[in-house]
C-alpha cells in the first residue's frame, strides 16, 4: 500500500512538473528563460538557487512573474505578464523546484 501510495505522489509530481513547463512554454516564458542556461532573463535553475532560502520567495517570485521586475537580473527588465494568480502561483512553485 505504502508504495503504491508514494508511486502516484511521485507520478503527481512529475505530471505536475510537466503541467508547469507546458504553462511556461504556453505562457512564452521560454522565449526569454531556459532551464538550465540564460538567454535574454537568468535561467531557472539560477532563479531557484538565488531565491532558495528566501523566506517568501513563492508569493515574490508569483508577484514578479505576474506584475514584471527590474533591476534585478542586470539592465533589460522583465515586463508583466498575462497570467492569472493561479498560474503566476503555479509557474513560481514549479520555478522553485528546478535544480
């Protein structure tokens, strides 16, 4: 039972995960950020690994994905983005898990 139980939570997250490429890919948010390398925005990976022992850093990194930053990440700032909260929330959390 128990393995069948962690099975599915491991499937969920993986699921998810995709789920949250797919809305960074929908959303374009890959035109400007990669995984693992920075094209115009940092990478990913040096997104999570900068905010992560940041306390807060979902609720930040969902406002700055939804409302745009500058000044952050050098010179060309990051403009709004037409995201909900929800999938401002979802893209952060997923963000956040990438190493």
């Amino acid at each position: 039972m128990k393995k069948s139980v962690l099975l599915l939570a491991g499937l969920f997250v993986a699921i998810s995960a995709q789920a949250s490429e797919d809305l960074a890919k929908a959303k374009n948010c890959m035109t400007c950020h990669a995984l693992q390398k920075k094209i115009v925005g940092p990478s990913y990976k040096d997104i999570a690994a900068k905010r992560a022992a940041e306390k807060g850093a979902e609720a930040a990194l969902a406002a700055k994905i939804k409302n745009g930053s500058k000044d952050e990440w050098g010179q060309v700032p990051m403009p709004a983005n037409a995201v909900t909260d929800a999938e401002a929330k979802t893209l952060a959390k997923w963000v956040l898990t990438i190493k």
